[in-house]
C-alpha cells in the first residue's frame, strides 16, 4: 500500500485545533486506510461530532485513532515498517462490489467470512494505540502568554516592543514543541492595553476615594474598585466610560447596580448616601461607618 503522509520534521507537526470544539481542544489524529484506492493516509476528524464519512460507511475505507501525542517524526517508519505489512494482507483481499469486503483469504476452510479481517483490523489498532509518541502541547496563544509569566508588558510597552517579544515566544513555543491556536501579538495588546485601562481606572478611583473615602482594592484579574463601608463597591468600565456601582458587596444579598456617566453625580450620590460633607468631611461622621 502506498503511504501518502511525509516524512515530518517537527514532532507536534500533526497537532491541529478542533473546529468542533473550538479553544485550544486537539482534532482526532488517525490513519485514513483506503483499501479501493491502496492507501494510507492521515485524517483529522472529529467522528463524534461530524460523524464517519460515506467510504467509511461503505467499507472501502477504515480509520485508525492515534494518540493525540503521537510524534510524526517517527510516524512515517512506523507505519512503513509495522502497519503496512498488516494491511496490505487486507488491500490483497478486498473485494470492492461485495457487501463482505474481506472475505476469507483463498484456501482457507477454518475461518469463517470476517474472522480474519476482523482480527487484523484489532491488531491494526492496537499497533496505533502503540504508535511512537512525544512530549508536545497545543495551548491557546493566551495560555502560553500566561504560562510564559511575562512581566515585560507595561503601560509604556509600544507596537513594536509587543512584536518583537511575540516573535520571542513563537520562537520559545517551537523550541518546546508547542502550537499555538490564536495571535500572540493580539494578546499581548491586550494585557497592554487592559494594563493601561487598569490603571486609568486607578487614578479615578483615587480621585473618588479622596471626595468620598473608602478602601481601594484590586480583584483576581487585576482590575481596581473603590469599596465603601465595606458594602458598596465602585468600578470604572473604560470601553464604555462609565462607572458602576453595587450594593451588598461580599454579603449574600442580591446585588443591585447603577451606572455613572459623570463623576460629580457619583460623588454627589454617595455623599447624600453615606452623609458625607463636601471634601470628604463629615456632615454626619466617617466615611467607612455603615449606613443606618
């Protein structure tokens, strides 16, 4: 049978990102063996979602799972010398206008139709279960930036600065044989341009803190919000420039929200409900006392 796949130079070559799946999940890997045509192939396919193929259905074809780790450095010898003995057997006997593709091989009175392929299509398989395999890794573009801990991005951090250290990790993503599913220059922007609206956002929220007080803090992801009397929490949306304030922050009530265009009025508003005087001052007493 002849072998249609090259001869790869890379291990990860074969990794290719699932369209049924989306993200960063692996396509199926397996051997596409067409018994009417004589081939071997390779066949990225997602059988649970798209289903088998009418050669498939038909019996003129069969496909083989490989594992998702499987190095295609070595695949080519592999198949050469292990699979392709087995299958040729098969390609022999095939009889493309039967409704039993592999009958019996001739002279042969012992086993019935099916026996004898049916044990070399098992065989096949386990062989490919067994295929060489290599420690390789398809990641989303976002998930290498991450693992890679990156501290070189800044507010100060140009175009070009993120091109050149994209480049960078393509580089470091081959060297360790990993293929990257997305643009790592368009999330390096990103986490620049989040870095800079964070710290827009940081300075308002100063600005607030010393009209209205309350403690600034930072969630999870990096993002600033100004919390007062441990019970309103204050963010600034900056895509659409606003602010937005909760109510029963860190208790179990149903949060509640309103949104700001103006500043003055959110500094108004919490003035009138915490009873604070202009500049911060109290009318009635600290900022940080619980309302009544």
């Amino acid at each position: 049978m002849r072998i249609l796949f090259q001869h790869y130079s890379a291990p990860e070559a074969l990794l290719k990102p699932n369209p049924a799946a989306g993200g960063s999940q692996q396509a199926p890997i397996h051997l596409q063996v067409d018994f009417r045509e004589g081939t071997i192939d390779i066949l990225h396919r997602d059988t649970e979602f798209f289903g088998t193929s009418m050669e498939v259905w038909r019996g003129d074809q069969r496909l083989f799972r490989l594992p998702d780790n499987v190095d295609a450095t070595r695949l080519h010898e592999f198949v050469e010398q292990r699979i392709e003995p087995l299958l040729r057997q098969l390609a022999a006997a095939f009889s493309p206008e039967e409704e039993m593709k592999f009958p019996a091989p001739p002279g042969s009175l012992e086993q019935r139709p099916g026996e004898w392929s049916g044990g070399i299509l098992l065989q096949t398989q386990r062989l490919c279960d067994q295929a060489p395999v290599a420690d390789v890794a398809l990641l989303e573009a976002s998930q290498w930036v991450e693992q890679a801990g990156l501290e070189a991005v800044d507010h100060m951090s140009t175009d070009l600065d993120l091109q050149h250290l994209a480049e960078e990790l393509e580089e470091m993503a081959r060297t360790e044989h990993v293929v990257l599913e997305g643009d790592i220059f368009g999330c390096l922007k990103d986490q620049r341009d989040s870095i800079r609206e964070n710290s827009s956002a940081r300075g308002l929220l100063r600005y607030i803190q010393s009209q209205v007080g309350g403690e600034l803090l930072t969630s999870r992801r990096g993002v600033p919000h100004l919390v007062l009397n441990h019970y309103y929490s204050i963010c600034w949306f900056g895509k659409g420039r606003f602010f937005r304030t909760f109510t029963g922050y860190l208790t179990s009530d149903n949060q509640q929200y309103m949104d700001f265009k103006d500043t003055d009025d959110l500094i108004g508003h919490f003035r009138n409900v915490l009873e604070i005087g202009p500049q911060g001052t109290d009318g009635a007493g600290d900022a940080n006392v619980a309302p009544s």
